[in-house]
C-alpha cells in the first residue's frame, strides 16, 4: 500500500511539473535585427509569431535603431511597428522608441488569431536604419 502511495505522488508531482511547464510555451519571445528601407515602407521582421491569445495585445520593443550608412550619425531612437496576420493588419501603427517596451493592441477582430507576422519601419521617410528588437507573444 505505502509503494502504490509512493507512486501515485510521484506520478502527481511529475504531471504537475509537466503541465507547468506546458503553460510558459504557450507563446513565442525572441529578438532580431532587420534592416528597414527609406520612406517608411513596413519590413517584415519576424513571422508566424506564436501568441497566447491570454491578452488583447503583444509586446514589443526596440533595442536599437542605427543607420545603415557606416560612419553616419547615430542619432536615431525611433521607429515604426505593426502586425499582420494572413496578410491583413490588425494593429495599429505604432511609434517605439529605444529601450521602451510597449503593449501593442490587436483589432478586436483578430483576437482569437494565435499567429502574427511582426513588422518594422523607419521614422522618417528619407532614412534607412537597421533596427534590433525584441518581442513577445504573451
């Protein structure tokens, strides 16, 4: 009896450990870099962004925005944001700036969509700029 008793809580122990686990995967966070042309047109960074659907938006933030010119003056620190999914938007655009993160709302419509494709641009419509990122399903 004392065995099976041992057994039966281990067993416990180790779905409960497995299930725990299980609820962080959930959702995908990363980081990268993509490199955003003049002109402020949106660059796909990342896609097939796993997301929780637990929030009505995911999180996003910009490390470092830099140019592309070596020897340029770096005095960037924004940028532009938004996700898709299928090919439709359904963010908004949103500007970042370095180091901050942000909570970037999804359109009511698309919330039980648990995939996204994460865009970048530049700021200003004249520059071109590697950005580094990071960002988090939720």
């Amino acid at each position: 009896m004392k065995n099976k008793l041992i057994k039966l809580f281990a067993f416990t122990i180790l779905i409960t450990m497995m299930l725990s686990i299980n609820s962080w995967a959930d959702f995908d966070r990363g980081t990268g870099t993509v490199k955003v042309e003049k002109n402020c047109v949106m660059k796909l960074a990342k896609s097939n962004i796993h997301r929780s659907l637990d929030y009505s938006y995911v999180m996003v933030k910009t490390n470092s925005v830099y140019p592309v010119l070596e020897g340029a003056v770096d005095d960037y620190i924004k940028c532009r944001t938004r996700i898709y999914a299928n090919g439709a938007p359904i963010s908004d655009v949103m500007v970042l700036t370095e180091g901050v993160l942000r909570e970037l709302p999804i359109y009511n419509g698309y919330l039980s969509n648990s995939y996204y494709d994460l865009y970048f641009s530049g700021n200003h419509k004249d520059l071109a700029a590697y950005i580094a990122y990071y960002y988090n399903g939720k």
